[in-house]
C-alpha cells in the first residue's frame, strides 16, 4: 500500500515538471506561427497560422550558413570529445598506472571549473597565433571543456566491467588495443550514444563561446544567428519564435532518432554509478 502511494506521489510530481517544462515550449510553437505583426506571447491556437514564418527566419537570419557552421562545430567536436574519452576512460577504468588518481582528478577539474572564467584567455591564445574567427577555435576549446565529463562518463562504465571479460580476452592473445574496441566498445554503445547526443547537445547550443571568438558574419554559429531578430529599440517577437525552434529542430530530431539508445545508456551508467 505504501509503496502504490509513493509511486502515485512520483508521478504526480513528474507530472507536474512535465507540464511546467512543456508551457514555454508550446507558448514558442504557438507564437512562431503567428501572422506576422502579430506580437501576442498568449496561449491560445491563432486565428490564422502562417507557416511562412519559418521561412522568413530562415532567410533574415542567413541560417543555410549558420547552421552549416553549427553542424562542422558540432561534429568536430563531438569526434574529438568521443573518441578522446573513450581511450581515457578505458585507461583509467581498467588499467593500473603510477599517478592515475591525479591524473584522473585533474581531468575533472573542468567540471567546476566556470566556462567564463577561461573564455577570454582562450580567446587571448588563439589571437597570438592568428587562429581567432575559425572554427578551429570553436572545435579545440569545446573539446577541451566537454572532455572531463566524457572522461568520467566513460571511466565509470569501463571499471563497471567485469575483469574476468578483459582477462579472457587477454588469455585469447587480444591486445589492449583489440580489447577495447573489439569487446568493450561494442557493450559500451548505449554509454558511448549517450555521451554523443550530450556533447552534441552541448556543443550546438553554445552561444558564448561563438560570440566571443568569431567576428566575421560568415563565420557565426545558429545560436546567433538569433540576434538579428533583435533591433535597439524592437524585437520581432513572432521571428524570434520561429528562428528559435529551427534552431532547436536539429537537436530534437537526434534525441528521438537516438532516444532508447540514450535512455539505456543513463540507466547503465546509472547503475554502475
């Protein structure tokens, strides 16, 4: 009995996130769809919905090239950030070294560490070597900040592997090399998928980073390309609405591509946490 109450409990209270995390997702649908010059941020279908909106956005913010630079950051750096990860965590999950410890630690120093406290000396040592206004500066330093999540993310997983697996494979003559991508990687897929749709996610919302680093409009990522429906003294509320959600199409589009592989790699690490 009192485990049915808890359960009612749990769900009324996810219930409720649910819904309260939903309103400003539907009140941003409802408004990109808004003729245009009408401004109203209420609930309530439209009398007419103009479709063109997304359209428009599309051109007045140049997004075929935002988001083309959007997508060469985010895949750059979800490579770099993935495959870097995996070889660390399997070093510190599963191998015996001198000063693993520190050397683990230190890679999660970066999870504390405030990404605005380091933006501007990164910006600063990309300057001095002409490197600034490149996507270079944008893949290398999003690397850099996502890697200790990535390292811990996947370290918990491969020391939650039963060593009597990596000792049999080493009785059969595999190598560390064959061991980690022969039999580890391919029970690590949920856990890899997951750290893939996070960094991703990550990775294409950065707003930050983009401003400070890139100067040319060429250059600049989608989450910016958000700026061009705000003047000095008015902001087109009903084009801001419709930029927003495709700029935020693509991630969602992923997630429910990738969503069971995702999910099964939270509960895995979950419960080898």
């Amino acid at each position: 009995m009192r485990s049915r109450r808890f359960n009612l409990v749990g769900h009324v209270v996810l219930g409720i996130m649910a819904i309260y995390t939903l309103i400003p997702v539907v009140l941003v649908l409802l408004t990109s769809i808004r003729p245009e010059g009408d401004n109203s941020t209420t609930f309530g279908v439209p009398d007419s919905i103009e479709l063109g909106n997304f359209g428009d956005a599309w051109e007045t913010a140049q997004f075929s090239t935002f988001m083309w630079n959007s997508v060469l950051v985010t895949i750059g750096t979800v490579i770099g950030a993935t495959l870097l990860s995996v070889l660390a965590g399997y070093a510190f999950g599963t191998m015996e070294f001198r000063g693993r410890n520190v050397l683990f630690y230190t890679f999660l120093l970066s999870l504390v560490l405030p990404f605005e406290s380091v933006v501007i000396s990164w910006f600063y040592t990309f300057r001095e070597i002409g490197q600034t206004d490149t996507l270079q500066s944008l893949i290398v330093p999003q690397i850099a900040i996502y890697l200790g999540f990535g390292v811990f993310w996947m370290r918990t997983f491969f020391a939650g592997v039963p060593k009597d697996l990596i000792d049999a494979a080493a009785i059969d003559g595999a190598t560390s090399w064959q061991t980690l991508w022969r039999v580890l990687v391919p029970i690590a897929r949920p856990a890899i998928t997951t750290l893939i749709v996070l960094t991703g996610m990550w990775s294409w919302n950065a707003y930050l980073l983009p401003l400070v680093m890139i100067s040319s409009q060429d250059g600049l990522t989608a989450p910016l390309g958000l700026t061009f429906f705000r003047g000095d003294f008015t902001t087109d509320i009903t084009g801001l609405a419709a930029a927003s959600v495709i700029v935020a199409a693509p991630v969602v589009i992923v997630y429910a591509i990738l969503q069971r592989s995702f999910v099964r790699g939270l509960l895995t690490g979950a419960v080898k946490g």
